[in-house]
C-alpha cells in the first residue's frame, strides 16, 4: 500500500471521529475543522459526501486521475537524454539553462529537477546546517569592493591557473574577471585599472591576507598597519580603504560567487570550443561577465553610487610597481636583470648617481621618473619607447625636396631650439641682441613650422 492510501486511511478515521463529537456537540465545527488542518466549508462539504456516500464519499477522487498539465513524456525522456549523453557534470540550474539557450526546452527547472532526481541522475541536495546571519550588503554600489583570486583547471587540456575577480559587496556584480598564470601584485593592479578606469575610485577594497595585499609579521596574526606593500601603498595613495579578511567564512560572497563559477565556467568554455588562455579572457570580457551579470546579480539597496570619477587619472601611475634605482655611472639603471639606457634629456646632460623611481605597470613596460618629470618609457623587453616621438615620416616630409644644406641647418636646429624654449620656462627671456641669428636656422625653422 502506497503512502497517499495510507494518509487517506487516517484522514478517513480521524474525520469519522471528529463527526461524531461535533454530532455529540463536544466539538464545534470550527474547532474540528482546525484539528484536520482544513477550513470550515471543506470540512460541512465532507461531512455531506459521507452522508449520502458513506465513506465512500472521503475518496480522494484526484485519485488515479491524471493532470491535463503533465509534462509530455517524450519532452522529459529527450532531456534526460541530453543530460545522459552531454551534460551528466552539469548542476541542474545550469542545465536547465543550457536546454532552454541550445535546445527550444520549454519545461520548468522544477520538473526537470524532479525528474533527474526520480531517474536517480542526480542526487539530492544535503539538508543544510543551522542558519547563520548573514553580514549586511553595503547599500550602494561602489562602497565596498571584493578581490580573489581561485587555482583551479578552468580549460580543459591546460594546467591549473588563477581567475582574479573584482566584485561589487552590493550587487554581487562581477567588475572584472580574467585568469593569469599566478596571483600576485600584477593581477591585482590588472583587476583595479580595469574597475576604476571605467567606474572611478571606490571607497574600501576587502581581500585575503595574501602576502601581494599585506605584510603580516608573524604567520596567523594579524597584519602590519605601518609597513605596506605595493598594493597596499596604491590603495593608501588613492584613499581607497583595505580590509584583510581573517577567515574564509569573512568572505563568504567571493568564496560562494567561485564554487558558482567553478561549476560552470569550464563547461562554458569547452562547449565555446576555447582552448587558449588568450581566448578565454577575450570571451570572458565580451561575453561570459555580462551574462553572469544578469543571472546573478541583485538590486542595490539604495539608488545611486559611490564612485568617484578620478578628474586627474591618478591611478594610472598609482596603481603600478614602484621601485628607487640610482643611476649609474654609464646613466643606466637596473631593472629586473636588465640594464636600462636613459635617453638624452632637456632636463640635465646626465643623470649619474640620481635617485630615480621606476613604475612598473601590469603589461610589463616601465617608465623612470624623476621627480614629476617622465625620463623614458621601456617595454617589456627593455627596449626604450618615446613617448614625444614624431610619427614616422612627418619630419622628412617638412624637409623634403629642400637643398641638402637647408636639410642640415634644420635638423640641427630643431633640437636645440626646442631645447631652449624648455630651459626658458619660469625664466627671464635672454635679450635679443646677445643672440646672432643665422640665415641658414631661419630657414630651417621655417621649414619645420611648416
């Protein structure tokens, strides 16, 4: 005998009973009805089908009865089909998903959930433990910000890699995602220039202890408040909070927003058909990030922002490695096991036994500072880039088809005038008679205005 028998068996007992005494006027029909766990009307409307049917009136006649709105049995039999053959690692939220995006599914998750269950496919979820409060979302978004970054195989076929997530503590919104090779300084700047160079400066950035975010003095304690790294010393820059996390369950939003991720990311990836990590960031930026978006993220409590357009673009030279190099006697620095030749500057003939600083952004090029002033920009291989260079071709246009001598007095002559103008700024102006002008620089500079 089936379970719903038996529970129609006690339903029939207990309301005979309950009859009984409201016929014996112990009981109200009011005080029935609710030991039943029914309203009053369906409690008179049974008691008048067992009046004129005896118990056969208290059948359940949904009985045996099948629902006009079953699911077709052919449309349930191809989805377990599908998940059999293509889709057995797949959770059932993503699964129903994936059915509805690639194969016109039109039944609800519930009964496909059911129905995996029932065909023993998929298992049931484990009770959870006793709830905990949970800590209160920020209100508006860009008040707090999360950063993490998790190791796990996110493309099939390639090693284990690091995908760095900036998210926002109000929305669960997903700023920036992308995977390196390994967590560390340069993934973190990575993550924050692509966060405030398209929303501005937020108020506080929550992270791990890693040893990029903190300084800890002693292993489990807790992290040094006066020596910074280099992350910490762009976010103090900035006026950008940061706040170490002393446990997993303290970023719970980031470590849940992963095993979300994790469950379904490698499966994205391999039905794209991406193989390369190179292809997957391009995917993730143009593609995947919205798309979570608008799965899970949720409404802010409060309208509005917190972010703060950054009018001068401090971050760009904040939010990088910044290191002191003194200068050596062949005007070279070094650097990451190379030797950098500083050009030849308006500023000073050379720079020997200078105190330089050396940004290094996150693509690897570098530029030398001294002061406020910008002394070259090398790339990643150390080869130098001028930032004032002319485009090829437009200073051999100007002279083009002059005599060779006119040739000669102008490109001598740009430099040193453009020299002189520099090392005027904030001073008198030199009295024109001291100077003899020459015909031949007259020329020439004509033709560079040209």
């Amino acid at each position: 005998m089936g379970a719903a028998s038996i529970h129609e068996g006690v339903r029939r007992m207990r309301f005979s009973s309950l009859l009984e005494r409201t016929e014996a006027k112990e009981l109200t029909q009011e005080e029935a009805s609710e030991i039943l766990g029914i309203n009053v009307r369906t409690f008179q409307r049974w008691a008048d089908r067992y009046a004129a049917e005896g118990d056969d009136g208290l059948v359940d006649r949904r009985m045996g009865r099948r629902s006009p709105k079953r699911a077709p049995e052919e449309e349930v039999e191809r989805m377990l089909g599908l998940f059999r053959d293509k889709y057995a690692d797949f959770t059932v939220k993503h699964f129903h998903e994936q059915l509805r995006r690639r194969h016109g599914y039109v039944l609800g998750y519930t009964v496909t959930k059911l129905a995996l269950h029932a065909a023993g496919l998929v298992s049931k979820a484990p009770k959870r433990s006793a709830h905990r409060k949970k800590r209160p979302r920020r209100p508006l978004r860009g008040m707090l910000l999360h950063q993490d970054g998790s190791r796990h195989a996110w493309i099939e076929g390639l090693p284990a890699m690091d995908l760095i997530v900036t998210m926002d503590d109000a929305t669960s919104e997903i700023y920036s995602m992308f995977l390196v090779e390994e967590e560390g300084t340069a993934s973190t700047f990575l993550g924050l220039r692509e966060v405030i160079g398209e929303r501005g400066l937020f108020c506080s950035l929550y992270t791990d202890r890693g040893s990029h975010y903190f300084y800890t003095p002693k292993a489990g304690e807790r992290v040094s408040k006066t020596q910074q790294t280099q992350v910490g010393r762009a976010l103090s820059h900035l006026g950008i909070e940061h706040i170490a996390a002393y446990s997993p369950q303290a970023r719970g939003r980031s470590e849940r927003m992963f095993g979300t991720l994790q469950g379904r990311l490698p499966k994205d990836l391999r039905l794209g058909g991406i193989t390369t990590m190179e292809a997957a960031n391009a995917w993730l930026k143009t593609h995947y990030i919205a798309e979570h978006n608008q799965a899970f993220a949720i409404k802010a409590e409060q309208e509005g922002t917190a972010f703060v357009a950054d009018r001068h673009e401090a971050w760009r030279e904040a939010l990088c490695v910044i290191e002191e190099r003194t200068v050596a006697n062949d005007n070279t620095i070094a650097w990451n096991g190379r030797r950098l030749q500083l050009p030849e500057s308006r500023l000073r003939p050379h720079f020997v036994k200078a105190v330089v600083r050396v940004h290094e952004y996150p693509d690897g090029t570098a530029s030398v500072f001294l002061g406020p002033h910008q002394l070259a920009t090398f790339a990643a291989d150390g080869h130098g880039i001028s930032p004032d260079a002319q485009e090829p071709g437009r200073v051999l246009a100007a002279v083009k088809d002059r005599p060779s001598r006119a040739r000669k007095c102008a490109s001598l002559t740009a430099t040193a005038r453009a020299a002189v103008e520099v090392a005027r700024v904030g001073t008198e102006k030199r009295a024109s008679s001291r100077t003899k002008k020459l015909t031949c620089r007259t020329d020439a500079a004509a033709l560079v205005m040209a």
